[in-house]
C-alpha cells in the first residue's frame, strides 16, 4: 500500500490529504488515481465504503482550473443522499485552494433557486440524473467546457430507470472528455454503457466481494409472525452500537418501524414516501447518534453512507442477489469487523444458495428458539435539537458550539455533531444534557440573535 506523497499532486493538496488523515491509499485508489491523473477513462469495479469518491475526487481536483470558471467536472450520483456525501467529501478535499466553487443540483429542492447558483458560475456540479438533464434542457446548466464526467454507483443508476437519462446528459457533453464510471457489480447494461461512453477505458476490478473474515454473516431460520421477535432479540444478543434493517417494501418498513419503537427500541423509518426535509433529518438523527435503528428500504438507503455501522439486519432478503453484497457493505469498512444477520422464512432457502454462488461461500442456516425471554438493547448515547437557522442565517458550528459551552454550559465533550442546513441547524448533545441544551439555546443567543430550539427523540 502506497503513500498519497507518491503521487505527483501539489503539495497544498498533499498538505490537506494528511490534515484530513489520508496517508495510505485504499485499492482502489491506489489503482485508480494514476490513470485519472494521466487522462484515461476508466471502469472501476469496487464494493461500497472502498475509498472511491476520494479517488475521482482527488483526480478531478487535479484536473482543475480554478482560475477559469466554468463547469469543469460533473458528477452524477443516484440519490440525493449520495449527492450530498459527495458534496461534502469534495468540499473537504477542496480545502487546499480558496475560491473553488461547487454546485450539488437534486430533485426535491427548488429548481430556480439551482438556476440561480448556476447564473453565477461554477467549477464542479454534483447531481442526480434526472434534475441535471432538466436544467440541461432548460439552458440553465451548460456542459460546453467539462472536462471531466463521473458515473458515481452506476449500477445504481440503472437499477433506477436512469439509462435513458443518462444517455441524454453525455449528448449535451463534449466528445473529448474524460469520463469515469464507478460501479459495484457489472451488469450487462454497464458493459453496454461503457462502450457507448468510454474512449480505451483501464479497467479496475478491487475489493468486488466483501470478506467473510471482516464482516461475520449469520442467517436465522424464522416464521413470518416471529420476524419482530427475532430482531429484537439479535439486537439483545449480539449488541451493535447500531444497525440498519433492511426491508423489501415500504409498506414492511413503517410495520417494523412501529413495532420495534413499541417494543421499546429507539428506530427510524426511511422509504420513498418520506418528503426530503424528512429523508435528511431521519438520515441526521441516525449518523450523530440520536438513534441507533434505521429500518429503511434499498432505494431509499441507495448512497447512504454511516461511518462505524455495527451491523445490517436483514428483515427480508433481497429480490437481487446483488443487492445483499451492497447492504452488507455498509458495514465492516475501513478494515473494522462488520456484522451481518439474515432473518429466512417460508420458501427462501434458494435465495440463501444464490448468496452463497455469489459470494463463494457456504453460509448455513442457524435455528434459534425466539420465544427465549428478551434481553435489553441500549437506548441512543445522543439525541438531536433543530435550531430555526443554518448557513443563509450566518451561523456556523462554531457559534453553536460556543453558545452550548459558554460559561455555565455543557462540555465541548458532550456535543456531537453539528450538521447545518440553509435556514436549519441540527446540534447533537448527550442524552442527559438535552433539556439544559434547549435551556440555554432558548433563553441564550447565537452571534447576537436569539433563535427557536426544538428536541428531536
């Protein structure tokens, strides 16, 4: 495993990657960010949480002009979820030149207040298919001088209908570009994809199946009436500090949800039907540690990524094969032991045969007695405030911060983290301190305003 001091990047750019703690590069970056740099296209095959938007970040970066504003690079991505890690991680990235602007264009949000952000120019736009190709069409995004295009979960795109969309944007693009397509599987439609968008591709396969040593998979024979039962009684046993559930419906998502919070449990629901103000304060709460259960379905869990995820449970098994490889991949990453536990019902032993093909494993079914009395799972260490102002307001994490643990406040050690919309903040503090945290918000002031505070449990 190589150094990122290895590769010919600036040194402002290397002096960042050790500030954010990048020193030894992960597979696939250490196969991909060569090419990148040297100009290739390139079809890169690696599982979930492998290190790869760092590697076409880093890349694009290095590929940048920033003293020419126009839009340079576009990523493209799935879901809004995935969009809005992407921004972030680029962000953090950028860090080592001043004035590099960047742009994330999702369904969900206001369409003109984007057109408004594009009227001034932009280095980097990061989107969902279906909202770039619309301002493409509506002359508000202009592909004229990219130079880079990057497929982020292309598999994933697919699976959601986007090939028609995606076939529509690279008409829009300039033939000479450098295009970069990331993907955990590769399905016959990425193969066709490839051909019709990539110039002489080098082709990187790293990390496709998740090792059996890293992340420890467990299948449970269950009846459909004793689903409920057997989670709460493998969050009892087995303890993770959290876990995502995995269902095949929505409909399955808001039972279980319900079910597990009447059983005493801490969880949240994420699906489809969720608005996106809902989708991200769900997805907030989960990763500062305000609950430690997501019950979620695929396509609304598509992109998300939670550092530290103690375990994935499957309450159904996937329809695809290849969908189990993605969800167990939310955890065991960064070299950390994962846990995987697999609930099978009915006639679902086939499916049990398909994962073992596909893994190259020969997994069994476990018998469990799950009328057995119930141990205790713990509730959440954090939970969550929403403060009525974010970025639009002037306020950063800093000036929350600095309110919470003003003379007579609450530890630094006891706030979490602090995640800031446009004209909404969401603060973690520790369980025991929620209510003097509410107190002090309420009753306080934040860069000289007072502001509206509300607990989120």
């Amino acid at each position: 495993m190589k150094s990122f001091t290895t590769l010919p990047l600036s040194q402002a750019m290397l002096d960042n990657l050790e500030k954010l703690e990048y020193e030894i590069m992960t597979p696939i970056q250490e196969k991909s960010i060569p090419p990148i740099i040297s100009g290739s296209d390139i079809l890169a095959q690696a599982k979930t949480g492998s290190g790869k938007t760092a590697a076409f970040g880093i890349g694009l970066l290095h590929m940048l002009n920033v003293k020419r504003f126009r839009i340079q690079a576009l990523v493209l991505c799935p879901t809004r979820e995935l969009a809005e890690q992407v921004t972030g991680e680029l962000r953090r990235l950028a860090r080592f030149q001043h004035n590099i602007k960047l742009i994330k264009i999702t369904g969900g949000l206001p369409m003109r207040k984007q057109e408004h952000s594009l009227s001034h120019e932009a280095h980097i736009v990061v989107g969902t298919p279906g909202r770039v190709l619309k301002l493409l069409d509506r002359g508000s995004l202009k592909l004229d001088d990219v130079k880079m295009i990057v497929l982020d979960e292309a598999d994933r795109m697919l699976d959601m209908g986007f090939i028609d969309e995606i076939a529509e944007i690279f008409r829009f693009a300039p033939s000479e570009r450098q295009t970069l397509c990331f993907s955990a599987t590769f399905p016959d439609e990425i193969k066709s994809l490839s051909r019709s968008i990539l110039y002489n591709p080098v082709e990187i396969s790293v990390d496709t199946q998740h090792d059996s040593k890293i992340i420890s998979q467990h299948f449970f024979r269950v009846k459909g009436t004793e689903k409920c039962q057997a989670v709460t009684s493998l969050l009892a046993e087995f303890q993770p500090q959290n876990a995502i559930i995995f269902c095949n419906t929505k409909d399955a998502c808001r039972k279980v949800g319900k079910e597990l919070i009447s059983r005493g449990l801490h969880s949240l629901a994420l699906h489809g039907d969720l608005e996106q103000k809902e989708r991200t304060e769900v997805l907030i709460r989960f990763a500062n540690g305000s609950s430690n259960i997501l019950v979620a379905t695929d396509v609304a869990a598509r992109g998300l990524d939670i550092s530290d995820l103690g375990a994935v449970i499957n309450y159904d098994l996937p329809f695809e094969t290849e969908t189990y490889v993605h969800r167990i991949g939310r955890t065991g990453r960064a070299g950390k032991e994962g846990l995987a536990l697999s609930l099978i019902s009915g006639k679902e032993d086939f499916r049990l045969h398909q994962i073992n093909q596909l893994v190259k494993e020969n997994f069994s079914i476990e018998e469990k007695a799950w009328d057995a009395p119930l141990g205790t799972y713990h509730l959440p260490s954090m939970i969550t405030l929403s403060i009525n102002g974010g970025r639009k307001n002037k306020i950063s994490a800093g000036d929350i911060l600095g309110a919470l643990t003003s003379e007579g406040g609450i530890s630094g050690n006891d706030v979490g983290k602090i995640d800031r919309m446009d004209y909404i903040t969401f603060v973690a503090v520790k369980r025991e301190y929620a209510a003097k945290a509410l107190e002090i918000l309420e009753k306080g002031q934040v860069k000289g305003r007072r502001f509206k505070a509300i607990i989120n449990d």
